[in-house]
C-alpha cells in the first residue's frame, strides 16, 4: 500500500509540474514586460531550489515585489519531489522548458534581465539541474543556425556558451555527471549494463563540445578540461573516502568509471588523445611518485591494490571498452612517459597501475603489448625497455636495470616470437631498416636476460638467430 501511494503521490506532482511548465511557457510567449516574465520564472524555480528572492526585489516594480513575497514557499520535501518530477519524471518538461529558455527567453528578454535575476531565475534551471540532461539540452544550441526562426542566433550560441562554462565547468559540471551515474538515489534500480547507452550518448556529447563551441569559444570549452575535472575530481573522492564510505562508494566508482570511460574513448576517437594523455600522464605520475618516495618495490603492488585512493588508477583502462582507444591511450602513455623524462622503475608501475588488471585479464591487451608494440609499432628505446620489463619480465626493474621475474617461460615464448618474425624471409627483405632495428633491439633485450642454459636447450631459438644471419648476410 505504501509503494502504491507513493507511486499516486509522484503521479500527481508531474502532472502538476506538466501543468506548471505550460503555464510558464505561455506567460514566456505572451509577456509584455521583462518583470512579467521574471516573476514567472521565479514562481517555478521556488518550487524546484531554494532561492533568496529578496536579491531580485531591487531590480521589481512594486506591483511584481508583491507578487514575489506572496509567492508560498514549498518544504524540502515538496521541493525535492518537484526537481525529481521536472527533470526525470515521466514525461519530464525540461528538454521542453529549455528550449523556450534558449531560444524565446533569450531572443526577447534575456539581455534586459538584470544580473541578479538572471543568475536566480533563468541560470538556476540549467546550473542547479540534473547535468545529465542539462548537457544534453545545451549542446545542440551550440550549433543552432535559426531553421527559419526569428531566434537571434549569435545571441543563442553564445548564451548557450555561457551556460555550458557555468554548469559544466566552474560548477565542476563533467565530475557531476559521472557522480550521477554512480547515484544509488537517481538510478537505483539500474544495472551498469542498463546505464551504458545512457552514458554512452551523454559522453559522446560532452567529448563534442570543443568541436562544437565557435571558434572564439571560451578556452575553458576543450578537451583539457573536460579531462583535467574527470581525473582530478575521481582523485579528490579517492583521497577523501573513509572506510565507512567504502560499500557505498564502490557502487559510486562503478558510475564515475562508465562515463569517465566513454567520455575518454569519445575523446580518443576525436583525436585529441594527446591532450587526454597529456593530464592523465600528469595526474597518474604524481600518484605513482607519491608512492615510490615512500614504499619498496617487494610491497608496491599489494599497497596499491589496497590503497582507496588508488582504486580509480586501478580501474580505469578496463572501464574503457573501445579497443581503438584503449591502443591510442597505451600508444600516447609511453611516449608521454618519455617526454617527461621518466625513470624505469616509474614506468613500470605507471603501466602496471593502469594496465596490470586488463594486461591478465583481455588477451587483446595482452596481444597488443606482446605482438604489435614490439613488432610493428617503432617505440623510443626507453619505451621498448618499459614494454619489456611490464609485458614480458613482469616484474619491477632493480636499480633502473632491466630484471625478469621468476618466471621463464613467457620470456623464451616472446623471444621466440620475435625471432620467428625477425627471421623470416620476408621480413628481412621488405621491413624497413628502422623496424628491423627496433625488433632486433627487442630481442636483444630480451636474450640478455636468457642464460645460457635455457638457450641451449631451445633448438628453436639457435636455429632461428642462424636463419635470420643468413638471409642477412645474402642482402649484403
């Protein structure tokens, strides 16, 4: 019975804001005066947020300041029913009120709108909203061209310019809607896999905003940012967790992985992978470093693994799902890394933190390291060393100097592997000097840490190395 009333209760409320919402619509269409349509906005956003209306009474006739303190105030509870009713409610009226705002508000009124009440009747819907659709109502203005609309066009665009650096950015706009898909409270009775084309759509239109604002956009509108607020944040919430937090949280991380995961695939696939690296290179090392200055490589791996503030560095790549940009993000990493001057040891538990969990989990990963990253992609040698010591040693360097773990047997596997392509026929004939050197490298690499007991007792391994010299010594 209590289900039941609560279901009658929220069918009630949107049919009240449905009724609310064409109300205010037809006062927007028909005002005569800019403190007309002001008290209109302000008799709906009272019931969706708390607001001071005394800031916006200075700026009133006083036949609109009587209507504004007249105005009954709902309780939280009230109000709190309303936003959930005109964001997610069935049939939800924001898309709808949006557009009047984006485009009848402001081509009639908006530039008459005193700053005070522009912040706490017009900007509130949009910066206090629910981002998942406040960034999908927004984005498409960016690019509005009229269609046939008497709609002031420049003054759309960069209106909806405003907005987007308001809710987006300086209210932290991109960490709010990966928290929102993390929400118990929002989206409780969805799995991730029931999120993911809802995340999927969201990300795709957040990565377009920088191709989408003009080209004299405010420079906060790129992908750096978008990027810098996804890390920074995640890392925040990381540091900041309690232990009693940590159920909770888990089911948060869950949320803030998906989109933070298709927004940098989005990014990828944009082609702005180097600037996505470019922070994520920055944010990554200075964990990393925070540990190393402190721990010793025997326990580095179990302190990470149950480190709270490490678990987003942890989970990240195997929230990626788009193969193309779990390679663009692996590709630009190690060549980022090496710009930065990184020493081995951080390599290593750079791409361990990042790659260690989908690196033993994905065959296509583990390919991706093994196969095409020592065979046909062409690395800076430090690269070459990183991609040895994580993919085929596993195992921490020593000293900066390249050791392999215990293990033998995928290290003989690799370097075989290496050698039957280096000493094929084809391969020595048609392969560039530059990609024969590189592969040659990396089995060189590779047979300084084979004894000799374990080459002589691989035939396969001698007879390679004999057959790659002699078509080699035909060439010359």
């Amino acid at each position: 019975m209590e289900a039941e009333g609560g279901a009658k209760r929220r069918r009630e409320v949107e049919n009240r804001i449905l009724e609310k919402v064409g109300q205010i619509i037809s006062e927007i269409k028909s005002a005569k005066h800019v403190d007309q349509l002001i008290c209109s906005l302000h008799s709906l956003a009272l019931l969706l947020f708390p607001l001071d209306s005394s800031l916006i009474l200075p700026t009133l006739d006083q036949r609109f300041k009587e209507q504004i303190l007249s105005a009954k105030i709902p309780s939280a509870k009230e109000r709190k029913e309303w936003w959930q009713a005109f964001y997610r409610g069935r049939g939800a009226p924001f898309p709808t009120f949006a557009r009047v705002l984006l485009l009848d508000a402001v081509s009639d009124w908006l530039a008459c709108f005193p700053v005070s009440a522009k912040k706490l009747v017009y900007d509130v819907f949009f910066v206090n909203g629910l981002a998942t659709e406040v960034v999908q109502a927004l984005v498409p203005f960016l690019q509005y061209n009229g269609n046939g609309s008497v709609a002031d066009v420049n003054a759309v665009q960069s209106n909806t310019e405003r907005l987007l650096v308001l809710c987006l950015l300086e209210n932290d706009g991109v960490l709010q809607i990966a928290k929102e898909f993390g929400s118990s409270q929002l989206y409780e009775d969805f799995s991730n896999v029931q999120l993911q084309p809802l995340a999927s759509r969201v990300a795709q239109i957040v990565a377009s905003i920088p191709d989408k604002a003009q080209p004299k956009a405010p420079a906060l509108l790129s992908s750096q940012q978008i990027t810098f607020q996804l890390l920074h944040g995640a890392q925040e919430r990381d540091k900041n967790l309690s232990d009693e937090e940590s159920t909770s949280y888990n089911f948060e991380l869950d949320g803030i992985l998906l989109f933070t995961g298709e927004t940098f695939s989005r990014i990828c696939r944009r082609g702005a992978s180097e600037v996505l690296l470019g922070e994520l290179v920055s944010h990554v090392l200075g964990h990393i470093r925070s540990f190393l200055s402190s721990s010793i490589d025997s326990v580095m791996a179990d302190l990470l693994e149950s480190d709270s503030g490490s678990q987003f560095w942890l989970k990240i790549m195997g929230a990626i799902k788009d193969p193309y940009a779990v390679e663009r993000i692996s590709e630009q990493l190690l060549r980022q890394l090496s710009i930065e001057h990184t020493t081995d040891t951080e390599a290593y538990w750079i791409l361990w933190i990042l790659f260690n969990r989908i690196f033993n989990n994905q065959p296509a990963v583990r390919s991706l390291f093994l196969d095409k990253f020592l065979l046909w992609k062409i690395f800076p040698l430090c690269c070459l060393r990183w991609i040895i010591q994580f993919a085929v040693f596993e195992c921490p360097p020593v000293s900066n100097s390249l050791t392999k773990g215990r293990e033998t047997h995928g290290l003989l596997d690799t370097t075989q592997h290496l050698m039957a392509v280096w000493s094929r026929q084809e391969f020595v004939q048609s392969a560039p000097m530059e990609q024969q050197a590189y592969v040659t490298a990396a089995i060189g690499l590779c047979m300084e840490r084979i004894s000799k007991e374990e080459l002589d007792n691989s035939k396969d391994l001698m007879h390679l190395i004999l057959q790659g010299l002699d078509w080699r010594a035909l060439l010359i």
